[in-house]
C-alpha cells in the first residue's frame, strides 16, 4: 500500500511539473553513474550517510538537486556534484530515480 502511495505521488508530480524540458528517464540512467557510488544506481543507499532515494518524487529530487546546486542547501560532495548540472540533467535524474519503485514489508 505504502508502494502503491509512493508510486502515485511519482507519478503525479511528473505530471505538474513545471520545468520546459521533457524529463528522460533513460537519459537520467545514464547520469546517475556519477550517483551510484553513494545512492545506488537502483536509489538504495550504498554509503551510510547517503539517503536513499528511490521512489521519491521528481519534484523533490529536483528541488533538492537544485538547492545544493546554488549552495542553499549544504553538503561538501553534492555541492560539487550538483554545480555542473543543467536544469535538464536535474530532471532526467529525477525522472530516472522517481520511477524506480521500492517494495516496503512491515515487520509482523
């Protein structure tokens, strides 16, 4: 059910978002190597102080790549990684990490 919410919530802030480019999730893949090494190229967070990121919606992903991007929001490697992207970039990455689903089992 929580996948099922998650997956909506995806998919409906791909539909009002506001940014001019067609988001390309295939394109997003491709970026996302330079993630993988913290955040998985499947979101799922490889270093402990990475968040995962698989699921969230694209609005998000692109709000926060941004705000690291202009130095609004604070941290030493994604200020970095995010200074050199596009606009365009932002939103394949967060069209390829936003339609990953994640599978959530609530212990008994």
């Amino acid at each position: 059910m929580i996948a099922r919410a998650l997956a909506a919530v995806s998919i409906l802030s791909l539909l009002v978002s506001t940014s001019a480019h067609a988001a390309d999730a295939k394109a997003g893949r491709k970026k996302a190597q330079m993630c993988a090494a913290c955040h998985g190229i499947d979101g799922l967070s490889k270093m402990p102080m990475a968040p995962n990121i698989a699921g969230s919606p694209a609005m998000y992903l692109e709000k926060q790549i941004k705000a690291f991007r202009s130095g609004e929001r604070k941290d030493e490697t994604m200020n970095v990684v995010a200074k050199p992207l596009s606009d365009a970039d932002i939103a394949d990455l967060a069209a390829w990490y936003s339609g990953l689903t994640v599978d959530v089992t609530l212990p008994n």
